[in-house]
C-alpha cells in the first residue's frame, strides 16, 4: 500500500498548533492511537486557571495513546519560535509530513467594544500565524511522501451576518480560510494538499464556555464533542494529497461521504440532533 493510498498515520509526523487541549489536542490524539510522531506547539507550559492542559501534560497523553509526543513550548506569534520548534521537530523525528493550524484566538465583541491589543491578538494568531507556520514548514512538506496542511477555519461564506456581530474576530478567522485558497493554488503543483475543516455544530471545549460566559448550563450541553473534528480531520489527512486539495469541509460531510450515518457518540444522550447549536460560519 502507497503512503498515499494508507488510511493509519502510522509514522506520519505532524506538528500542531494550540494542541495542548481541545479540539488540536483531539486530532493529535487520534493521530496518536495509529502510532504517529505529534509534535505539539503550543504556549501552556503551566496550568491556566481556567482552562486544562499544557504542552506537557497533552505529550503524556499523546505518549498513553500510542503515539510519539515532542512538546514544543511556542508562541506562534514569534517567527523564531516558531523556526526553532519547526527544526526540532525535524531533528526529533526526521522530518513533517502534516501541518495542522489550529491555533486561534478568539473575541466575540462589536467594533466599540474590541480592545485593539485583543484585535491584533487574533490576528496575529489567527491569520499571521497560519501563514507563518505554513511557510516554515513548507520546505519539510515538499519532501514527505503524502503531504497535507489543514486548517481548522470556515468556508468563505462572505456575508453581512457573518461579520457584524463581531467584525474583528471574522477578519481574523476569514484570513485563515483566505490562506487556504491561496495556499491551494500555490502548492497544488508540487502535491501538498491545503483544506479547511470546520464543524456544523458548537463543538464543546473549554474555551467555548469561558467565550459564552453567562449561557445557561443546557445551552452549552447543546454541543457536539471534539472528537468528531478528529474523525474528520483524520479521514481528510489520510486522503491522497494530490487528488484532494483545495476543500473547505465540514465535518459531518465529511464523515457522511466516509460511510458514518449516526452521530449520536459525539453529543450528550439527552441532547436532540435536531437541539444542537449550530457553529458560526455555517
């Protein structure tokens, strides 16, 4: 079987941004239970008050679920951090053959009330740094066997309701869904796959409910699970590099044309399909 054909990861080395919990930490997971090499940049090195995980403690778990953990203290708003997390991760495990962006920042505000130090704060991280990682890594991608850089953000549904209720975090996440387009076209002829992935519904973290602080308690049981961004995301990056680019999926499509039907494991038992909150962008 080709590496392109391959439907593991076993082996494949990825690096990926803000994976020290929920929905990156999820993906390196999944990655992890087919024996692949997770480089986790991330910046928590110690315990936030409010939110779990750092790079330290995602490595263990990625280390128990089968795979190769290097966890790589980043900023990705710094470019030598970012160089240096990138060599290391090459010298440790011998090169990158996917990328996730999955960094982001987020601020939920109109235009009055956004602090400009938390408007450059996303897009530093949002757009800046998915540009920067993908740039870094590019050169590593070109010579992997089966190449993909994916990029958790929304499809380019440019409309008047997407964008003010809070303008600052939309420009800052639609710059992510703008480097794939341009990322697609660039790196097509030399077999990288660039895709988007974004979820259909509100998927449950715990950034999500310090974003909806004050939503009620069954509102936020409205929520789909990480792990249906993993599933998704491992069947996109286990597809042929040179045959699927250029895609802004959505997960549950995604695991739709995968042949799953039933959606139930990734949603609280006393939660409706029909309930769920569906996400921004969609």
């Amino acid at each position: 079987m080709s590496p392109a054909d391959s439907t593991s990861l076993k082996g494949r080395s990825l690096f990926i941004t803000g994976a020290s919990r929920g929905i990156g930490l999820a993906i390196a997971l999944r990655a992890a239970k087919d024996g692949a090499n997770v480089a986790i940049a991330a910046k928590t090195t110690e315990p936030h008050p409010k939110l779990p995980g750092t790079v330290f403690t995602a490595a263990a778990e990625i280390e128990a679920a089968g795979g190769r953990a290097l966890p790589l203290p980043t900023d990705i708003r710094d470019e030598e951090q970012v160089a240096r997390a990138v060599e290391h991760t090459v010298r440790q495990f011998g090169g990158i053959d996917i990328l996730v962006n999955n960094a982001s920042a987020i601020g939920l505000t109109d235009t009055a009330a956004t602090d400009m130090r938390r408007f450059d704060l996303m897009h530093e991280v949002n757009t800046r740094g998915t540009f920067l990682c993908s740039k870094l890594c590019l050169p590593h991608l070109e010579r992997a066997a089966n190449p993909h850089i994916l990029t958790l953000c929304p499809p380019l549904n440019i409309e008047e309701r997407w964008f003010a209720p809070h303008l600052a975090y939309s420009l800052a996440k639609f710059g992510m869904s703008l480097c794939v387009l341009g990322l697609a076209g660039e790196l097509r002829v030399r077999g990288i796959a660039v895709n988007a992935l974004w979820p259909r519904t509100v998927i449950g973290t715990a950034a999500l409910q310090i974003a909806m602080h004050g939503a009620s308690a069954g509102h936020l049981r409205r929520v789909r699970s990480p792990q249906i961004m993993a599933d998704a995301a491992h069947a996109i990056l286990t597809r042929d590099s040179r045959t699927f680019s250029g895609h802004y999926c959505i997960d549950e499509d995604v695991l739709r044309e995968a042949g799953m039907t039933d959606f139930a494991r990734y949603r609280a038992p006393e939660v409706r399909e029909e309930d769920l909150l569906p996400d921004f962008f969609i």
